[in-house]
C-alpha cells in the first residue's frame, strides 16, 4: 500500500530530552512537511522539503531540527530548546509539480507529550 | 501572505439537516483552496480542492464547495448530514508561486446530532 507512515503513535519525554518523529513515504514525493497541531490552533508549519537535501523554516522552527538524507524520509527532532513541545505532529508530502495544486497526503500522526 | 479564516469553531446540525461550513480566504493573488477532514487522533483527509478550473467543486462524501472571488469565500456544504460526517474540517490556503505549503485554518468541529 502506497502512503505516508510515522512512528510512533504516542511518545512521552521528560524535560531536556530531544526526541526524533520519523516520517517515511512510498508515494514518490519530492516534497514533504511536518506540522504541529493544538487544540483550536489549526495546523502550523514546522519545516518543510521541496528535494533531498534541502529543507526550509516553516512559521514555527524554533526548537526543532530536521534532516533530508533520503527521498523517503524526512525526520523531525524535537530538542529540549522547545519550550512546550507537547502537541500532535503531523507528516505530509506532495508531488511538488511546479505550478500545480498538487494534494499533500498526510500520515496518521504523532502524539507528543512532555511529562 | 496568505491566510484562512474558518467563522464558528463548532458546529451542530440534526442528521439529514444542510451542512455548511465556512471559510474566507486573504491572499494577495488567486489562490488554491482546500478542504480537509480529520477524524480523531488520525491525519487529514483531502475532500476536495479549488484549482481555478470550475468555482463549484464536489468532493467526496457528498460535499461541495463554491469558490466566491468576490466574498474572498470558499464555504463547505453537503445537503443532509450522516452520523459519519461527525470530525473536525479545515480550510486550507496556498498560492501557485512561492512556498508549497499550506496555511491552514483554526478548524470547525461537526456534531452531528441523531
């Protein structure tokens, strides 16, 4: 089945403790995102991929890191500099056609909870 | 910038009742538009995108939207509501040119009340 997986579901850390959300997808994408979700926020752009081995600041970069070594995959790391990291995370990609509405296809999330 | 506007954070309607939903758009050239549904703790879900093709768009599940260039609008309709169309929508927004992606809105939950 072609789409978008993360893991895992659910992740606890203590405070001062980075941690890392995988991403991975087979649909071909060249382009891949990751978003934050909170309660009546909506979803906000963390970091964004257009090609391998590149990657720009969404509106909320702060406190997060990212690597794009492989087409596939584009993981996010949470660093103990997010001051309130606990949130839903959400993975996306797309086609990326130049100039197109192509849809970005989401993976089933990342439950974050600083304890 | 762009940005979305989703008016009523939540929203009850009886089963088999109209839906609508709304959305206004701010975006300094024509836009692209969706609309997402994400049922809990899951991702989102496209149901249906405005491209400039056609300014009334159907999606799945029985919704449609309608693209007003003149209201700056995209709202979200379906014409009799089922129990399964309870989730939260969002409205999303992003230009042909510049940054791929999307600026979304705040979300509007759906009850659907038997």
């Amino acid at each position: 089945d072609g789409g978008i997986t993360q893991s895992p579901k659910y992740l606890f850390r203590k405070e001062g403790q980075n941690v890392t959300l995988s991403c991975e997808q087979n649909l071909n994408h060249d382009a891949m995102y990751w978003y934050r979700q909170d309660p009546g926020q909506g979803l906000r752009l963390i970091y964004y991929s257009q090609i391998v081995n590149d990657f720009q600041k969404g509106d909320i970069a702060e406190g997060y890191s990212v690597s794009r070594e492989k087409k596939e995959s584009f993981p996010l790391t949470v660093t103990s500099a997010q001051k309130n990291p606990t949130a839903f995370y959400l993975c996306a990609s797309s086609a990326d056609s130049s100039g197109s509405a192509d849809t970005q296809y989401f993976g089933p999330g990342t439950r974050l909870t600083v304890l | 910038a762009q940005s979305v506007t989703q008016l009523g954070s939540h929203v009850s309607v009886s089963e088999g009742a109209l839906v609508l939903l709304r959305c206004n758009y701010s975006s300094s050239v024509p836009p692209y538009l969706f609309w997402y549904v994400q049922y809990p703790n899951q991702g989102l879900q496209l149901l249906l995108k405005y491209t400039s093709a056609a300014t009334l768009v159907k999606g799945i599940n029985g919704f449609e939207a309608e693209f007003k260039k003149s209201e700056t609008s995209f709202h979200l309709t379906k014409p009799s509501a089922h129990m399964s169309d309870a989730a939260e929508y969002f409205c999303a927004v992003r230009t042909p040119t510049g940054r791929r992606a999307l600026t979304f809105g705040s979300g509007t939950r759906l009850q659907v009340q038997p």
